[in-house]
C-alpha cells in the first residue's frame, strides 16, 4: 500500500456521469447549445465541476456533441443571431404551440414559464416588438395582411396626431373609421380571439377576426376603444346590426 497525503473523494462523480448529466441537460434545452448558468438552474451537478473536469465549459459541450453524435443526434448552435438561424415558420410555429398551451396571447412570463424552445427576445429583435411578432402571428395563421378588408380597414384622417389619448377620444362626428392602432389595441384587449365564441386565429386555423362596433355606427356608436370588441367573421355577420340593449 503507498502512503499519499492527498485524500481521494468519495463522493467523486465519473466522467460517464457528469456526460449523462449533460445529455439530460440538452433533451430539456432541445438540443440547442445552453450557457452553464442554464445547466446550474437544472441540474443536480455543479456546472463548475463540469467545467474543472473537462478544463472549461466550452471542451465540456465539445465533449457533449461528441458524445451526442455517437447516438445519432446533434446540438445545435446556440442563437447568438436568431434572425440568421430560426424561419420566420420556426418562430410561427412555436409561437403556436405556446398560445395553445395559454390558451391566449401568451405575456413574456407565461411564454418564459411554458419551456419555450425559442427565446422572448428572438421575437422581439425579429419583429421589433411582442406585439408586432404577435401580430405578425396572426396575419401568418389567416393567411393575408391584418390591415385588409378582413379587419374592416379604413384610412385614418391625416389631420390627426397619431397618439393614444386621440385615439381613446375618436368621435363618431369625425369617421366611423378605426385606425390600425386603435384596431391592434382592441385586439390585444380581448387576446386576439373573438368575444363571442372564443375562437382564435392561433387555435382555430381559418379564423377571421372583424373589428365590430358594439353599438353599430348606424345607431350612434362610436368608433371608440369602450365601443369595439373582436368578432370573428361568423359572429359578426349573424350580429349584423344588432346590439345588447336594444329594444
């Protein structure tokens, strides 16, 4: 026996572990490259003692994709450039798959809570906003432009300053008009589904939704936030001219 001053660990992980480890790590990230912060925020293993055993984080997912490749699968570069890696499709999709699983327009902490496998930002440096990328998410699932007839498009008066508080004080005297920001704002209100039956582009394909004024311009309502709500195209042809409280 020799004598050694240096102890030996018994608790000492072998390096088929720490690999396992790392394979569990990558199904749960989809197989897309992760930072050893993610791997901290999920993993029974130390993301340094990772790190001490391969020499540093990046020989460790080296050592990962080697060991991945050799059961058919593959990790694929972390979306440093999203714009460059993911199809508008891909963001699409996803997006698709979350506003099911919420049920409605997903927020940033419902998205961030659903595992997605594309990050809240991508959409954000894609699209230059949530709300865009939503938007744009719903003209993908109807196939055609928000702004079409389909969402009763009208020009708004040039002579008007393009603010909120203009918008919330649109009077029926000036248009029966709804100007595309005063439409994105009643749509993202009601979650982008139709208040009537529910129905919503991301979850029922071939959905149309119709800005509709409650009380119809006809019979005195405005072209006012409090006055319009998110129809689909069946709900609003059988409401026709029809209000709540009308005689």
């Amino acid at each position: 026996m020799e004598y050694e001053f240096r102890r030996k660990r018994t608790d000492a992980i072998s390096e088929t572990e720490k690999l396992e480890e790392l394979e569990r790590a990558a199904e749960y990230f989809h197989y897309i490259e992760f930072s050893w912060r993610d791997f901290d925020r999920i993993s029974n293993i130390s993301a340094s003692a990772i790190k001490v055993h391969f020499g540093s984080w990046k020989k460790a997912l080296s050592a990962l994709r080697v060991s991945l490749q050799n059961k058919g699968l593959d990790l694929s570069p972390r979306p440093y450039a999203p714009q460059r890696i993911y199809s508008n499709k891909d963001l699409f999709d996803e997006m698709e798959r979350i506003w099911k699983i919420v049920g409605q327009r997903p927020s940033r902490n419902e998205w961030e809570k659903s595992n997605p496998r594309i990050s809240y930002s991508v959409y954000k440096i894609r699209f230059g906003s949530w709300t865009k990328g939503c938007e744009k998410f719903i003209e993908y699932k109807i196939g055609g432009d928000i702004s079409s007839s389909d969402f009763i498009l009208f020009e708004r008066p040039a002579t008007l300053k393009q603010t909120e508080v203009e918008y919330d004080t649109y009077k029926k005297e000036t248009s029966r008009n709804v100007p595309l920001k005063l439409r994105l704002m009643v749509l993202t209100r009601d979650n982008f589904r139709c208040v009537f039956c529910g129905k919503s582009p991301a979850t029922d394909p071939g959905t149309k939704l119709h800005i509709d004024h409650i009380i119809p311009y006809s019979k005195g309502g405005e072209s006012l936030l409090e006055n319009l709500q998110t129809l689909c195209e069946e709900c609003n042809i059988g409401k026709g001219n029809w209000y709540i409280g009308e005689k």
